[in-house]
C-alpha cells in the first residue's frame, strides 16, 4: 500500500512512499511562491483515493508521485486517514489552488502558464481570470493532446514554449495520471518552473462543469454529487475507491487495536 505523511505530525504513516508534506492551503501557497520567488521549480500533487488505486496498478505514476516536491490532502476520505493518526490536515484541492495563486502571481507579476484543459473551457477560464485578479500576467497557454504512451515527446513539445514565456508556474488541467506524469517530465526540461496539477479547475472556472455546492461540499458530500451527474463513469471508478478505503478504515482499527497501550487497556479491565 502507501504511506502518506503529514508535516504537522512526523512519521505520520496511513497507507508507504507516498508523503503529504503540505498540511493545508496556507502552507501550499507560501511554499509555492517561496520556489517561484527563488526561481527554484517544483512539482505539486493533490492525491486522492482515486489516485491511491491507480498508484496500485501504474508504476509509472507512482514514480512521478514519489518525486513530486508539494503533496497535499485533496479529498475528505485522505484527510480523515491522516487525522486518525494525529495529523492537523486539512482539505487543499487542485480547483481550490488556482484562484488563490493566480491572486499572489498577480501581486508579485510572476507569469503564470496554462496547460489544458480543452480551448473553450480554457480561453473562457483565463478571460474570467484575468478580470478578476487584475494584473496577472499570462505568459502563455496550450492545449495540446497528450497520449498517456508519449508522454517525454508531449513534454519536450512543451517546454520550449513554457521557458521562453518566463512563466513561474504552470498549471496543468488534463486529468490524473496524465497531468502528474506530463508535470513530472516537465519538471526536468524547465528546472526553473513550478506546476501545478489541478484536474477539473479550469472546467470549473469558466463552467464547463458545474462543481458541487459549498454546502455539499462541507457536508463532505461532493463525491455523492459527481456520482449523481455521471452514474456511467464515476460508477466503477467509485466502487474501487470505496473498497480500498473499507481496506485502509479496518488496518488503521486493527492496527489501535494492537497498540501496547490498547493490548494493556484490555488486559486491565
């Protein structure tokens, strides 16, 4: 299985090399622009339990993931593991990262770069947020499609593009695992660049797609509500997800169980 760690609690260990080193969304930002300002790149991944069944089955990803810079706890069912071993997680997603970036990049006019998702979705999404947060500096953008199988041609393509724009991060929209592996690849042709995978964000955005409502999402419902719209593709994918976290919820019960502490506790009655 994997293990995920936290910063908050050393040797923090749910699931095995797999670290979630960025415990919430004020430390996610503050290390994203610390590299930015450095020039220093990096590579950030949001996982999932989506994520930790493909981690399972694709070796190639799980490379990418144990050598991505930034993790962080994105979904409800991660960051509840986390907490039953102690850790101060909190939820930091993909979509809730661009906005809040793209604000600071702004401020500090460090060029931001967009890979994905599709060109309407895109130009609308970058129109919204060039209003918003006046100022940003759009360094370039591209939608490119990328087979899972040519994945160091997509990223050679690309990079050209991404390091004469000057860009200081660049998010990647086009789904898991293909944006991490494609962020992987680019991390090594432009040492200087951060990015930022951050699936359906830009779909979001320029409404494309519609994300759950705030008060589902804080219901902590928001899978419900994805599985709502797209029974036909989220059905199977789901189901996987639940049986590896009914897996992961009985070994962390085992495991209390067998703690010294918890074997003295029954023994002395």
């Amino acid at each position: 299985m994997f293990a995920l760690q936290s910063s908050a609690v050393e040797n923090l260990v749910v699931a095995s090399d797999i670290s979630v080193n960025l415990p919430n969304m004020g430390s996610a930002l503050d290390a994203m622009m610390s590299r930015a300002r450095a020039k220093s790149g990096f590579t950030l991944f949001t996982v999932n339990l989506d994520h930790l069944v493909k981690l399972k089955r694709d070796r190639g990803f799980l490379s990418a993931y144990k050598r991505a810079d930034f993790v962080t706890a994105d979904g409800w069912p991660i960051v509840w593991m986390l907490r039953q071993k102690g850790g101060e997680v909190k939820r930091t997603t993909g979509a809730d990262l661009v906005e809040p970036l793209c604000a600071r990049a702004a401020r500090e006019a460090l060029p931001v770069f967009f890979v994905g998702p599709s060109y309407a979705s895109q130009r609308k999404a970058l129109d919204i947020l060039t209003r918003r947060y006046p100022g940003l500096r759009i360094a370039g953008a591209d939608t490119p499609h990328v087979r899972i199988d040519a994945i160091e041609e997509a990223a050679a393509a690309l990079a050209t593009s991404i390091k004469e724009s000057g860009a200081r991060f660049c998010f990647l929209s086009l789904g898991a695992p293909k944006q991490e592996l494609l962020a992987d690849a680019l991390r090594r042709h432009c040492p200087e660049v951060g990015f930022i995978c951050v699936g359906a964000a830009l779909d979001f955005i320029s409404g494309h797609m519609v994300r759950a409502p705030r008060g589902v999402q804080l219901l902590k419902l928001e899978w419900l509500w994805r599985l709502a719209s797209d029974p036909r593709r989220l059905g199977a994918r789901y189901a996987q997800c639940f049986q590896l976290l009914a897996a992961e919820a009985w070994r962390m019960a085992t495991d209390r169980d067998l703690r010294p502490d918890a074997q003295a506790h029954l023994s002395n009655p």
